[in-house]
C-alpha cells in the first residue's frame, strides 16, 4: 500500500473544531482510494482520527488551521480499524502521552501497544457514552463528554465508527466509501484526495485501469451497496444493531476514509444504504 512521496494533502476546515487532510493512496500501487485523517478539537485537547503517514509538513499545517497559535495537546489516537493502523505508530512516537485508542483485534507496528481497546464485550451494536468510554480505560474528558463509538466486531475489518457530538459529525473507515460519485468519471467532480491541493496532476484520473471498480464504490450504485454491506456483514445480527445504533445518532455531515465527504445530509444517505433493507 503506497502514499506519495513526499506526502502532500489537501488540508481544510469542515467545521469550526474539525480540520481534515486528503491525500493520494493506491492499493499496489493500482487502485487509487485516497486516504484521510482529522484532526479533532475540543477545549485545548485535539484527538487524531485515522492517521496519515506522519509528515511535519501536512501536520503542522492542518494543526496551524486548525488551533492557530494556541498551545494544544494531542490526547487521543483512534485507529479506524485493522487495515487502517500502519501510521499509528509514528504518531505515538512524536506524541507519546497520547493515548492509541483501537479495537481488541488491531496489531499495530512492532514494539507499538494499544493503550486503549475496544473489547468485543462492546461489539453488539452498543452505543459507547460517557460511562462506557470512561469504563474502557480514556481518561481525558474532553473525549468522553464529546464523542460516541460504536464497535462493529463483525464488520470484516473490525471497525471503530466514531461520534463528534459537537460538529454532528460521524467518521468512518471501510463502512462506506464515496469515490466513484457522479462526474467523477467524466472529469466534472474532483475527488478532493486526487486533487491539485494534494499534488495530483489536474488531468489525473482516479477510475482507469485496476482503479476501474471504484467508480462503483458510492451509495448509489448497485455494485457498491454490495460491496459496502459484504463488509460490515449486514446479515449478522451484531451488524444490524450496530447499523441501528448509528443510524440513530444525530450526524449532518460523514467524514470517511475514501471518497468525498458528504457534508449533508449524512444520516439519510447512511440509512437509505443500511437501514432501509433492515
């Protein structure tokens, strides 16, 4: 699995506590899905969603976006799930009070521990509040009196979905992906991780050769819907009442590993793709 070298984003503000970076990702080398991180801000604490190969750089500058010249501390690392851990690692390295946050079943790079697991006690579609997050060991309460989890242990990539009360945002990893949306094959829509701002040529396009599948991971599509609920196993009982307890929180915008944001609207579009059918 290949980032660009060196690793240039796309940085932008989303809400007034939340920066995201988008950046180049190939499987291979041969299937462009992009990568994402945010930077999260409550009070003076900041918690790293899903990490991006660590660079000063594109760090600093999304912190700078972010917090300007406040004094802030990084206290919480979540890891999306198993496949989304390599960079974790060096994030705990430069920032080692922080705390990794991850699910029972992520192994991150050698010599590298997770501080905080997600047990399978929690993966049957319970909502983690306050007293539960306080329960499994986070400590900081900027975390635990502004965010929601929800562990989807039969998701095949054991996914951590996380709840930002406070930008009504929900962020995923590998339960919906939003590449392949209308104009992005002829070249009208951009994706944001393939764009200019993250150093892709303007003429590049996402969707040719092994990248051909891609234009079908959206909402939408047909091939897509199945592709998406073949990974969170939707015909497992644990899924089905892990898809209701999200469905049920109170999110405006999605912030997902792969494809653009979906910046409204993003409760309906999750339920029409999951809950529908349920």
């Amino acid at each position: 699995m290949v980032y660009p070298s060196p690793l240039k984003a796309s940085i932008r503000k989303i809400a007034d506590n939340v920066v995201i970076a988008s950046c180049p990702f190939s499987i291979f080398e041969s299937v462009h899905v992009g990568a994402r991180m945010a930077l999260i801000k409550h009070g003076k604490d900041i918690t790293i969603w899903s990490p991006l190969k660590y660079s000063e750089a594109v760090f600093q500058q999304a912190l700078q976006l972010l917090a300007g010249d406040e004094k802030v501390n990084i206290t919480n690392i979540v890891v999306v799930n198993v496949k989304h851990c390599m960079a974790a690692g060096e994030y705990k390295k430069v920032f080692p009070d922080a705390k990794i946050i991850a699910s029972q079943a992520t192994k991150l790079a050698e010599g590298v521990e997770v501080d905080v697991k997600v047990t399978y006690k929690w993966g049957a579609g319970k909502l983690l509040g306050k007293q539960e997050l306080t329960e499994i060991g986070i400590t900081s309460s900027s975390f635990t009196d502004n965010f929601q989890l929800v562990y989807m242990d039969k998701h095949k990539n054991r996914e951590l979905i996380l709840h930002d009360t406070t930008s009504k945002t929900l962020f995923v990893g590998d339960t919906l992906f939003n590449l392949g949306i209308p104009g992005t094959t002829t070249g009208e829509v951009k994706l944001e991780q393939f764009s200019e701002e993250a150093g892709v040529p303007g003429k590049f396009f996402p969707h040719s050769g092994w990248s051909f599948l891609t234009r079908y991971l959206q909402p939408e599509s047909r091939v897509g819907k199945y592709i998406m609920k073949d990974l969170v196993q939707i015909k497992t009982e644990e899924s089905k009442l892990a898809l209701k307890t999200i469905g049920d929180l109170d999110f405006d915008r999605i912030v997902m590993c792969h494809g653009n944001v979906i910046d409204k609207d993003g409760k309906a579009v999750f339920n029409k793709l999951f809950n529908s059918s349920l």
